[in-house]
C-alpha cells in the first residue's frame, strides 16, 4: 500500500509566519517600538488616515511607515511627502503582508530611533486577519462610503482588531450609511473593540486618535 502524501500547506504557512512574527515581535518590544497594523479594504482611507497622522504628530513623536501594495509606489510617495521614512512593499500577486516581508522592511528601518511604526497593508479585510505580522494591534477602519455590515460579514478581522476607525464621517449627511447598525454588529462580533469615528478632511473625531496614538506610546 502506497500511503497518500497529504500536504498540510496552510497550517505550515501559518505556523513558519507566526514564528516570524514573534521574532519581528520580541525585536519591536526590545527597541520600544509601538507597530500598528492597518487593515481594510482598498480606499477605505489608510494612507490618508496616515497622512494626517504623520503630519499631526510629527513633532512629538518618531514614526515610520511599511507601505504594502501589490503594485506601485503611489502610497508611498504620498506617505514620503510628510517628511516621513517609509519603505514600500510590493506583495505582485499576494493579497496581504506576511511576517516575512515585514521582517525584511523592519531591517531597512532604525527602530532605535522609532516611537510608532505604522504597517499598511494591502487593502483587503479577508486574509490579513490570519497573518500575524509582529504588530502591537491590528487596526481595522471601515468608512461610511462601505456597508454598515461589513463587520458582521468579515468578522474575523474585526475580531481580530484590537480598534476599529469609521472614516469620511463628514459624508455622513449625504448616505445612508446606518452607524447605530454598524455599531451594533461590530459589538457583536468583538464586544472589546475600541471605536474612532473620525473625518481627516474636517479633522472631526481626530483628536480622541491622535490622543489614543500618544498614550499607545506612553505605555510603551
Ligand atoms: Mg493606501
Ligand atoms: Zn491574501
């Protein structure tokens, strides 16, 4: 008898990613680094969240920037425009940062001089929820231009997510984006879920972020 050959790609995946993720981990702890990992779909605000972030704190804090896409720089340069060290990544075709690739950014990055190091990944609220990348947290945003129910239809990444951000609130008068709904269906998927709703183009709800940001840092 020939006995199958099961191969078990999945589980290994995870399990060789989640040992990189300690050691990216244990090397952030060491440096004092506070690495936050955000995750959403594709134009849900990210970099802009980091735009207004970078240029609100710039004066008080040391922050990098891993930009992940599939293709291009676009990010990056926007990010490199604040005055702001940011390496960029280019996953071709995976859909998500792995701890690997972060290990490879955080060697280009001098984390002794860091307080906050802001990972964004590729845009996409499926497989980054499984793949741990070192990070302090993972940060979900969600802006009002999407679904109400996205965290009852992803729940995992919002599960997973220590935080989640509501962005473009200021476009809140013009859909019919339901917030007591969403609020309600993120409450049930993670009851601990620490919510901002927030809008960088008005700068509405951006102080309780930047305050949470500098006491992220403080504890660190
Ligand atoms: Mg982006
Ligand atoms: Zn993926």
């Amino acid at each position: 008898m020939i006995k199958p050959k099961v191969i078990k790609v999945k589980k290994d995946i995870l399990h060789k990613n989640n040992e990189l993720a300690a050691t990216n981990r244990a090397l952030l702890a060491k440096t004092g680094v506070v690495a936050l990992n955000l995750v959403s779909s594709p134009g849900s605000g990210k970099t802009s969240l980091l735009e207004f972030t970078l240029t609100n704190l710039g004066r008080e804090l040391k922050m990098a920037v891993i930009e992940g896409d599939q293709q291009t720089d676009n990010d990056a340069r926007r990010i490199a425009a604040t005055g702001v060290a940011v390496v960029q990544l280019n996953t071709q075709s995976a859909c998500h940062l792995d701890a690997a690739m972060t290990k490879r950014a955080i060697d280009e990055t001098d984390l002794d001089a860091l307080d906050l190091l802001f990972i964004e990944n590729v845009g996409n609220l499926v497989c980054p929820a499984g793949y741990d990348l070192g990070e302090r947290m993972k940060i979900a945003l969600l802006s009002v231009t999407e679904g109400e129910d996205k965290p009852a239809k992803y729940p995992k990444m919002f599960r997973n997510a220590e935080v989640m951000v509501i962005t473009k609130i200021d476009l809140l008068p013009y859909l019919d984006f339901d917030m007591s709904a969403c609020l309600d269906y993120a409450g049930r998927v993670n009851p601990d879920l620490k919510v901002f709703l927030l809008s960088t183009k008005t700068g509405e709800g951006c102080s309780a972020w930047l305050d949470f940001l500098r006491a992220l840092v403080k504890e660190a």
